[in-house]
C-alpha cells in the first residue's frame, strides 16, 4: 500500500464543538479525519414544505476515517435534526471508548 500523502486544505471550515462540520452534495460530515472515527450523514431523500424540500430520511453512520467500510454503527432517522441528534450521541460513545 503506497503512503498516501495529502497536502491540508486551506480555509475556514463551519465548525460544532471545536469539529469541522461539511458538506458536500447529500453527504454531511462531521469530526476529526485523523480522529478515532467520524459521523457520515448521508440524506436519502426530500420532502417538499410549502416551496421548499427538506432532508428526509437520513441514513447515520459512524466509521472508521482512515478505514471506511469499518462502520462501529448505522441506523437512520426522518429528518435532519433527529440524525445529527442521535448520531452526535453515538459519535461522543464512540470517541469515549
């Protein structure tokens, strides 16, 4: 396996906790990339309210950065509040272990 060497990004990053908080497209991440594990939200659908479309239902992650396909627990929850919600409580479970 070759040394995968990444250069960091610059920048500002909106941040819970003192944690990067990103998102891209229908993936939302939040933790440390060089931490014990990070917390994947991943929106799998929308509902329409009034003109708007809403995250739906999400699919919760909490994995392993440097090895992904080692998920320590998954679930998923209707909407965006309910998700962050649980999946902070399981991420903090994961980080005190």
């Amino acid at each position: 396996m070759a040394d995968d060497i990444r250069e960091l990004v610059s920048g500002k990053y909106l941040e819970y906790k003192g944690l990067p908080l990103v998102r891209e497209g229908d993936t939302i991440c939040y933790g440390d990339m060089e931490g014990k594990c990070i917390l994947i939200l991943e929106i799998m659908s929308y509902k329409k309210v009034g003109d708007k479309e809403l995250p739906d239902n999400i699919l919760i992650q909490v994995l392993d950065p440097k090895n992904q396909s080692n998920i320590f627990r998954q679930g998923s929850k209707q909407g965006l509040y309910e998700a962050f919600s649980l999946g902070l409580v399981w991420f903090t479970h994961e980080l005190q272990k």
